[in-house]
C-alpha cells in the first residue's frame, strides 16, 4: 500500500479548470473537475516535457498539451490524441473532510 498525501481542498479545484499539487517526491500531479469528480494524474505529458497544468487545456474529460496537440482521457490516463501514445500515471482520489487526498 501506498502512502497518502493530502493535496488541497476539493473546492480549489473548479469545473473545467487545471490545478497542480505538489508530491513529496518533487513531482506534481494534475487535478481535474469533470462533472462534478474530482481526477488526479502525472502533471507532465509522456510525449514531451510540458505541464498539463501549467500549460494543457480541458475539454470535458480530455486534456490536451499544448505543446504537441497531443490529448489524455483525464479518467483513465489513456492517450487519446497523437502524438502521445504512452498513458499519463493516474491517482485514485478520495476526499476526507473536504480535502483531496491520493495514493502514491
């Protein structure tokens, strides 16, 4: 079993909007609202070195780099768009008392 890590509070993270969150390992993960569920996965694209948070842009549950146009299902971590063909790691979210919290 992994360890939990305590991220922020579920309200920061709006509709339709990004948000990072910092990992103890220095890494950061990416948190989505997508109808109303929360979803957590590796910040950085597999295809390149850019920030899905920082620099993607969320279409319903799809998130796209805008570094190479490449796109993830943000609830499965799977690529749905080329370039990118190798899944973003996902977190399982829960959240306890109002705060999001993942396994690592």
């Amino acid at each position: 079993m992994g360890q939990t890590v305590i991220l922020c509070a579920a309200d920061d993270v709006a509709e339709g909007e990004i948000k990072q969150a910092p990992l103890p390992d220095g890494s950061n993960v990416a948190l989505y609202r997508v109808e109303g569920a929360i979803y957590a996965t590796a910040d950085m694209c597999t295809h390149g070195e850019a920030s899905l948070s920082l620099e993607g842009l969320l279409n319903g549950k799809t998130v796209e780099c805008t570094f190479h146009f490449g796109t993830f299902d943000v609830t499965t971590g799977e690529p749905t768009g080329m370039p990118c063909e190798i899944p973003l790691k996902t977190y399982p979210v829960t959240i306890v008392d109002g705060k999001i919290q993942i396994e690592v």
